[in-house]
C-alpha cells in the first residue's frame, strides 16, 4: 500500500490568520512524502525513515515521537494492536524539513491514508485532516490548521480559523519561485512575539491584520477570476505589512529584494518568516532567471512551481 501527500505553501495572509482573518495556501506538488507500508516477515511494526536516520521498532520509540505517536493514533483508531502486527512502514520526502513548506504535515497526512488504508479502512479527507489537526496541535501548540487542511485536500484553500473549508479554483494558472533562507523558521517564537506586540498596542495590529485580510480577499478573487498578474503587487503590499509585524529578516528582505530586481512581478515572505521561504510571482519564461538570481542573493533552495 503506497500513499503520498504534498508540500505547501501560504501566499497570503500568514500570522494574520492566526486572529481569524482569511489566508490563502496551495499546494506544492514538486515536493512530497511517499509512504509504503508492507507485510513484514519481523514481529512488530518496523519503521525506516532514512530522511531522519531513523530505522526502529516502534515500542522502542518514547510515545511522543513525532512519527512513532502519530502511527499508534491511527492504530488504535483501527481497533489494531502494535503488537500483532507484522509490518514495514516506509517512509521518504523529499519536502525540506521546518522550513514552512508542511512537512510534518504531509508525514502525517500520508501515513495516516496508507495505513488505513492498508487496515482496509481507508479513513475520509474530512476525518484525516481532523486527525492530522490534532497532531499538529501536540507539536506546534496554537497551529490554525491551514498546513493540515491544504495538505490533506490538496487543493487551493481559502483559510480561516474554525469555519468550514473552503477550497477554490484557479482561473489561469500562475508560477511562483520558492526560494529557501536555510534560517529554520522559528514560527513559534514570531507568533509569540506577534501576540505581544498585539496585545500592547491592539488598534494598530488589529489595522495591519484588517489590512491583511483585504488583500487575502482581492487575491482570492483575482486568481478565481484568471487574472493572476494582479497577484505582485498585493505580494510586496502583504511583505510591507509583514515587516510592520516584525516578522521579515534581513535575509529575507534582500531575497524579495533580488527577486523583484530581477524581474518578479511580486514578492514575499511565506509562513511563520525570520528564515524559512519567501516567494516571487514570475511569468513563466523569466523563472528561472529569477530563481538563479535568489540563488545569489543567497537562498539555498529554490523551487519553481505552477499553481492550478
Ligand atoms: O511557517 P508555516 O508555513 O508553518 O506557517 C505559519 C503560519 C502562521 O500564520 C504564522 C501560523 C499559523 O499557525 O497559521
């Protein structure tokens, strides 16, 4: 039994969504995690994850690992017990690691399709992403549920806290380049510093998050519409507001910098910021000229990809 799931990656309205504004995140279907679970001739569930050196028997594992809690939470749901289950779960990605880009997620999102699916009781989208919410919750303390919820769908969301899912189309599909900092992205810390920074001064954060949320709306409906080349400007406006929240880098900054100096038609940081990605919006004949150009200016990852 084989299952995958994507990366992922906020365009607009990061941190914002956090106070109930609307966010929007697609999917990034260039990177993924495969997960293949097989009869096993060992006692035991055994599981290989080369990515992070890890090739163990899962009752060896401390009952809050990452992977190991989140395979004894599906089996139980399946009514099955560890330990009458002869099984290999294996597990690749090829998603960069806490650099805002869902892979914690999609781990979960894709273990949790295979094996229940193997247990030939393939669970619902709605019930996985539950699941996977509850799970991020445990590592991430107050995550909003958007990298659960775009992951599991994969699909365009349209994201806010606590209201029913909302997927949408694209009306003309648009290119983005992902460039990486290398700086792990320590979302915690900038939520937690955000929250401060709300609470001492409320009027002026509730403005920038209102100011957010427009721009969440008018992308929503330019990409809906087909007019994607709307999407740069509201790019450099949302990474303007950013760095009011104090959330942008100088690492970051000069990527969006170089991104806009050589040809992007926008540019941003993406997620939790301080390090991890930012974004550019390109016509699809510069793309990569504009990610060569990150690449200088010092990210250390680039990924380009075609949203629709
Ligand atoms: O760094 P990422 O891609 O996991 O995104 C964090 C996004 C925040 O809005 C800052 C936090 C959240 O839980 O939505």
């Amino acid at each position: 039994m084989k299952s995958s799931a994507p990366g992922k990656i906020i365009l607009f309205g990061e941190h914002a969504v956090v106070y109930n504004r609307p966010a929007l995140a697609v999917p990034v279907n260039q990177v993924q995690v495969d997960v293949e679970i097989l009869d096993s001739d060992s006692a035991g569930v055994w599981i290989h994850a080369p990515i992070i050196d890890l090739h163990a028997e899962l009752s060896t594992l401390q009952p809050d690992h990452a992977i190991g809690s989140v395979i004894l939470k599906v089996l139980s749901l399946l009514d099955t017990s560890p330990s009458s289950t002869n099984i290999q779960i294996n597990i690749s990605s090829t998603i960069p690691v806490a650099s805002g880009l869902g892979s914690g997620a999609a781990v979960s999102v894709a273990l949790i399709r295979a094996l229940s699916s193997f247990f030939s009781n393939p669970l619902t989208d709605n019930q996985i992403n539950e699941l996977v919410f509850e799970i991020e919750k445990l590592h991430h303390g107050t995550p909003s549920g958007i990298d659960n919820t775009v992951i599991t769908f994969n699909k365009p969301v349209y994201f806010i806290k606590g209201q029913p899912i909302e997927t949408f189309t694209v009306g003309k599909p648009f290119t983005i380049v992902i460039a990486d900092t290398g700086i792990p992205a320590p979302t915690k810390e900038s939520v937690g510093d955000v929250r401060r920074l709300w609470l001492k001064d409320n009027n002026k954060f509730e403005n920038i998050f209102n100011e957010i949320a427009q721009i969440s709306l008018i992308a929503r409906r330019s990409i809906e519409s087909g007019k994607p080349e709307l999407l740069g400007d509201l790019m450099d406006h949302n990474h303007s507001l950013l760095q009011q929240l104090t959330v942008s880098s100088p690492e970051l900054d000069k990527l969006v910098l170089s991104a806009r100096d050589a040809g992007a038609l926008g540019a941003k940081l993406s997620g939790g910021g301080r390090g991890g990605n930012m974004i550019a919006l390109v016509n699809q004949a510069e793309a990569s000229q504009v990610a060569e150009s990150l690449i200088k200016a010092g990210a250390k990852n680039t990924i380009i990809t075609e949203i629709k």
